[in-house]
C-alpha cells in the first residue's frame, strides 16, 4: 500500500546480500532518528540478493514498523534500486546510504539540517578518510577529478553513497544504468543547483565484500559522456544531429561546387585532351559524396529523435517481485 503521509526523513538503503549488516544499521539509524526525535521511514530495496536478505528485512519491519522493503527479481543494480526507492518516500529530506555499515547514521541530523535549515537541494557526502584499498581509492580520486572538471561542479566524491536531497530532487530527476553515480549532475541540469558537500565518517567493511570492480571506472566514464549529451540535447535532438548534418552537407555541397567551378573552368580554356581529369576520377568527389550522404542521414537521425522524445513516456522497467508495507 503506498503512504503518502509526509514524515521527515526517508532513508533509502539499497542492498545486495547485507543479510549480516542490515539488523546492525536499521538499529542505529532508528536510535538515531529517536535521540533527535526525527519521524521517519526506512526503505530497503533489495537488488537481487542470493542470501536470506529479504528474510531478514521482514523480520526487522516486525519489530519496527517504519522499517519497509522493496524486492527485486533480479539484479538491476544500484541506480535502479534508488530510482525505485524514490517513488516511494514520503519524507520531506531523503537520505541515501549504502547497506554495508560503511556510511555512518549519525550524520543524517546534520545532513538533514543542511537541507531544511541552509536550504540546499542537495549535500553529498565526502569520505575524506576513506577506509578502503588503493585500488579503490586512486583510481576514484581520477574519476572524481574528470567529473567535477566536466560537469563544472565542485565536489570531491561523487560517488559516495552518503548523500541528502530535498524530496523535489528525487522525484524530478531519472536515474538508470549506472547513473547514480552522477546523481548531482543530473540534478544540477534539472534546474536544483545549490549543491555542496560534507565531510563524513567511513568505517571499514565489516561484513561481507565489495559489489564493484574496476570495471565501474569504464562504466563511469562512458555514463558521464552519455548524461552530459542527454543533459543537453535529450529535449532536442535535432539540435545536435540536424547541427551535424547541416555541417556535413555544407561540406559537400561546397566541395560540389568546387569540382563543377573547377570542370567549367577546364572546358572554357581547353587544355590538351590528356590533362582532363574526370570529376568521377578524384579522390575529392567520393568525399564531398560521403559527406552529403551523411549530412542527410543526419539530419533524419535527429528527426527521427525528435519523434521518439515526443512519444516516449516511459525509460524504467524493473521488475518487482513484491512491497513490504508500501
């Protein structure tokens, strides 16, 4: 059933195998929202787990009512298990943490100040001090570095799972693939810019292992090229291909010309036979060619998106095997 009710804080908990950790965190994130007599809700989406997870997660909405869960079929992955999540909140701030005991619940009071008293849409948590490998740790100073150089926005961890969001934010932007790690470029474009950061603690893995490899870098790279062309051109297609297009059959066009100018020109002063080249014969016809072929083609791509982004309402669809008190 879905609730409505507004309530404070919605936490948002994504988890893959956590069975070991999820008792430990809904107990310190309830003992929290009480000392600072928070209402609240925590909703666990579980992506898929092999383990007795959502055994567990019932087990603990039993003793605790504001405790929820959302099931998967399958795995889909993190951003998927947010976007999800998202529908469901209720809260005025909502706030995003991993399952793995790694993101600390006594900074939700701070993040919720920040979001209700500063007024910011969005505070992304820095673990300054992160207590993982270099393996895992360089190669995210990189990608922190080439986002914030891309996106223009000044932050040290994108991908920190500790964030806070004023509920506009969540239910105005589309998360999928593997975008959530750009959560706050995404809401940047959407029109909530007042972003900043905070410092918070991170405590080493506790149980279980990591979800992600190195391949994630690569994901993350070709992600951020993909939201900063749909940030920009997903409205208007037309705009980046019929641009293209135009370009490259101006090219063509002008490069037409100048083997018709050039031709004239030939047969005006008439030189010896064997000095006229035929326009089929050079190198540069077959490339004024291509390039008004693909300028055509270009232009119908944009079209063509054109009609797609008119017609097109839907973008997710996961599965969900079943609701716990939604």
């Amino acid at each position: 059933m879905e609730n409505n009710q507004k309530i404070a804080i919605s936490v948002v908990i994504p988890a893959k195998n956590e069975a070991e950790s999820l008792p430990e965190l809904c107990r310190w994130i309830a003992e929290v929202m009480k000392k600072n007599h928070f209402s609240y809700e925590i909703i666990v989406i579980d992506d898929g787990s092999t383990d007795n997870s959502w055994q567990v997660l019932e087990e603990i909405s039993q003793e605790n009512p504001a405790v929820k869960g959302i099931r998967f079929s399958r795995n889909y992955g993190k951003s998927a298990a947010l976007h999800t999540g998202f529908q469901d909140v209720s809260g005025e701030v909502i706030i995003t943490m991993d399952a793995d005991l790694q993101d600390d619940p006594e900074e939700i009071p701070e993040l919720y100040k920040m979001i209700k008293t500063d007024g910011y849409d969005l505070v992304s948590g820095w673990k300054q001090n992160r207590q993982d490998p270099l393996s895992k740790t360089i190669p995210t100073k990189l990608f922190n570095g080439v986002t914030s150089l891309f996106s223009g926005i000044k932050l040290h961890d994108f991908n920190c799972g500790l964030k806070a969001y004023n509920a506009q934010v969540v239910k105005n932007i589309e998360i999928y693939g593997e975008m959530h790690r750009y959560i706050p470029v995404l809401s940047k474009w959407a029109g909530f810019g007042r972003i900043t950061e905070k410092k918070v603690k991170h405590h080493p893995r506790k149980y279980g292992v990591t979800k992600f490899g190195l391949e994630r870098f690569l994901y993350g790279f070709l992600d951020l090229v993909s939201i900063m062309f749909v940030s920009k051109f997903k409205k208007r297609p037309m705009h980046f291909f019929g641009s293209l297009g135009a370009l490259s059959f101006l090219t063509g066009m002008g490069i037409t010309v100048y083997l018709i100018i050039q031709k004239i020109q030939q047969l005006t002063y008439k030189p010896p036979l064997h000095e006229i080249r035929q326009i089929t014969e050079q190198p540069i016809f077959y490339l004024a060619l291509v390039a008004l072929i693909m300028g055509v083609q270009l232009f119908l791509a944009g079209f063509l998106g054109e009609m797609i982004t008119m017609n097109s309402t839907k973008t997710n669809d996961y599965v969900i095997r079943e609701k716990l008190k939604l």
